[in-house]
C-alpha cells in the first residue's frame, strides 16, 4: 500500500500498479550470470553428447571386416571389408594425449560411410596397427590395388 498518496495524486478508490525498474547494476548482474550460466550448460550438453557417443560405441573385428556399432537411442551398425580401406588417419590432440586416448579415421571406398571415425579410445595403438595390417593382407590376398581417379577441369 502507498504511504502518501496525497503526494502522488492517487485516491483512496484507484486501484494503483507499482512498477519497479531494476537497476542498472542489477541488470548487469544478472546478465552477468546469465551469461556465465549459458558457458556452463552448453559444454555440459556438449560433451555430455560426445561422452555417451563413445560409451554406446561398439567395435567388432573379424578375419574379413570389421563393424562398429554407435548411438545409444538410435543404433547404427557400419560394416567395412578390409580390402576396402584406403587410409588409416590417427590423431592424438594435447588433451587425448594427456590422458592416454586417440581417435582414428578410417577413410574407405565403400558406399557409404566413405569416413569412419573411431573417437577418444584407449586401444588406439593396438586398433590402429591392426588395420593396417589386416587391410594389407586383405589386398594382397584379393588382388585389389588402389584407383583415384580425377576429374580435370579445363
């Protein structure tokens, strides 16, 4: 209830609605927090996607190809012969370093899936010196050589 509202001009019979303006400083405040709120919860939401990405992965290497399994709410199975696999990338940022992990990518000639990345494993060396070795012998038992070809333009 107002005090003077003589002062204000206000009788007794209005029905009166205080707004109060927050002030600069605690517009800023809570901008502030907002903002620092928001670069928390992002890279929670972020990681947190990655993080159960890896979990939910899946990796099966039989004498022929290999499969790999990912999503946790969605699965998908990516099957790749051997022979078909043109290069083995590995890559082993300062933080996967420090804590022991690497990611490989597996670029083949198949269909689909022409790029497989294995993320942020333990076992990079042993997978990673695997298939090199299985996709050699996998061509050298078939015969297949490697073909690019290019499109020139004129």
């Amino acid at each position: 209830m107002i005090k003077n509202r003589e002062q204000y001009g206000i009788e007794e019979d209005e029905n009166v609605h205080i707004i109060v303006l927050m002030s600069t400083w605690m517009s800023l405040y809570y901008g502030i927090m907002l903002g620092l709120t928001m670069w928390l919860i992002v890279p929670i939401f972020y990681f947190g996607k990655k993080i159960l990405h890896s979990i939910s992965a899946g990796w099966v290497f039989n004498d022929d190809k290999f499969s790999m399994t990912t999503g946790l709410f969605s699965p998908e199975i990516i099957e790749v012969q051997y022979y078909r696999i043109k290069s083995i990338r590995l890559k082993r940022p300062f933080l996967m370093r420090f804590f022991g992990l690497g990611t490989i990518e597996v670029i083949t000639s198949e269909q689909f899936g022409k790029t497989i990345v294995i993320p942020g494993i333990s076992e990079w060396d042993w997978i990673y010196n695997g298939l090199q070795e299985m996709s050699e012998k996998a061509r050298r038992e078939r015969g297949v050589g490697e073909q690019n070809l290019y499109m020139l333009n004129d």
